[in-house]
C-alpha cells in the first residue's frame, strides 16, 4: 500500500527528537544556498519574510542579519527552539505545510530551503506559497537534484561498499510529493501554481567540514536508524563509516578537512 502524506508526516517527525544531530549534519551540507536564494528574491532592510521548513533557524537568521522582518516556522517544535536561538528577533512558530496559518497577502517574501518534496504535494506548496505573499511578492524555493554530485552520494555509496541497505528511496522523496528534481520541471511546476516569471536554476557549493567530525556525524546518524533499514547494529555501523572514511579521501584537503561538492535547485517566481 502506498504510504499517504499523513503517514510520511509522522515519519519525519522522527527528526524531532534528533534536531541537535541534523544541525551539525545535514543541515550544515544544506546551508550553502542560503545566499543564493536570499538574493534571488531580493531580500533586503525591511522586507518582510516568512521562511518556512526553517528547520535550525540558517535561513531565518541570514534573512535577519539583512534587517528583514522574518517569521520562521517549522512542523518541529525542537526544530523551531533552535531556530529562535539562531534568529532571536524573528518571530518564531509551530506550523506546517501545505496548510500555513497565516492570512493571504501577509509577506512581501516567503522562502523555503530543501522544504521540497518533505512538506506536502509540491504544487500544494507553491500554492500555498504564493497565497501568503502580497501581489508583486516573491516565492523563491530550493530542493535536491535528479543528478547529485559525488560529495552528496557519498553515504550511499558507502552504504552499498559495506552491504547495508539504505532506507527506502519513497522516503526521501515520496511518490506523493509530485517533485520534478529537474530546472525545466520546477520552473513548469512554479508557473503552474500560478508564479509570474518562474525561473529554476542549479546552485553548486563545496560543504566544507573535518574529517573527525563528518565520521562522527555519519557514526551518530547512523544510529538513530533513520538511513538505513539494517538498523543500529554497532558491527553494520562500525563497517560503514570505515568504509566511508575510505570513500572520502578524494575529497580531503591539506588541512585536514573534506571539501564535498553539492549541486541543488533554486527557483523563484513573483505573485
């Protein structure tokens, strides 16, 4: 049976509990669009912006530091505890998509980083999106790519090298989620929400961090259970992130440090 978005809802609220980790982990690889998709939908002293999926508050707070009015919200209560920490004068709240509580016409902005194809039917998103942004507003978007870089497959790649399984894929993007994955779908996919000017695009950044602490991220992730369905076994878990640390060496640098490459999409459009 295939899974609803109730059910895949539910599921990512396995994050809630392991928000310190995806900080230090994933969310750090997913901050290098944050400039980027910022600029492309002119944020700037006194726009107001609602950031939506703000997960650890990055996008928030970049928006802030530019002497925006941000409001943040995220399905996570203890992802929207670190957001307020991270962009202490952005109002900060408990709401999710599709469905935003918030009246029509209420920002001049509203942004969401890697919320695609996690958050609902993707053309109920950019809807909804576009419903809360004033006319003449922006919606700019971010998501993964059909065709990831090998810093980004990276894991996967060492899953498969030590005969773990991963999670299944509908779980990073379920069939539900209506996600393209590629710029000439979701550009087709803003204008068909009803976005003037659609426009997607490929963003590249190189995710810099240390050995030490990308081992210890993948070890502790790996033993939440949520990247592969082999489970926690301490023997599984050891075995890939050796081999990972193997994998990864192509992509370390003098100092010490690994430079992995990642490539997304952003898109925007204007109400």
């Amino acid at each position: 049976m295939a899974r609803t978005w109730d059910q895949e809802h539910r599921a990512a609220d396995l994050w809630e509990e392991h928000a310190a980790l995806y900080v230090r982990t994933l969310g750090a690889a997913c901050a290098g669009t944050v400039r980027p998709l910022l600029d492309a939908v002119q944020v700037g002293p006194g726009t107001r912006v609602l950031d939506v999926g703000t997960g650890p508050g990055t996008v928030a707070a970049a928006a802030a530091d530019r002497g925006a009015a941000v409001t943040a919200c995220d399905s996570s209560a203890a992802m929207v505890d670190l957001a307020r920490a991270a962009a202490p004068t952005a109002r900060t709240l408990v709401a999710a998509l599709p469905r935003l509580p918030f009246p029509d016409g209420s920002f001049d902005v509203a942004v969401g980083n890697f919320v695609l194809g996690h958050a609902g039917p993707t053309g109920a998103v950019v809807a909804e999106l576009r419903r809360v942004v004033r006319s003449g507003g922006r919606v700019g978007l971010t998501g993964w790519t059909d065709v990831p870089t090998a810093g980004q497959t990276l894991l996967g790649r060492s899953l498969r090298a030590a005969g773990a399984p991963p999670s299944a894929p509908d779980r990073l993007r379920p069939p539900w989620s209506g996600y393209p994955g590629d710029p000439a779908g979701l550009a087709r996919l803003l204008s068909a929400a009803g976005l003037r000017e659609a426009a997607c695009r490929t963003v590249s950044w190189d995710h810099r961090v240390g050995v030490a602490a990308w081992s210890e991220g993948i070890a502790r992730l790996l033993r939440t259970g949520l990247l592969t369905s082999a489970g926690t076994d301490p023997a599984v878990v050891d075995r890939i992130v050796r081999h990972a640390a193997a994998l990864s060496i192509v992509f370390r640098t003098p100092d010490g440090e690994l430079l992995l490459p990642h490539v997304a999409l952003l898109a925007h459009g204007w109400r």
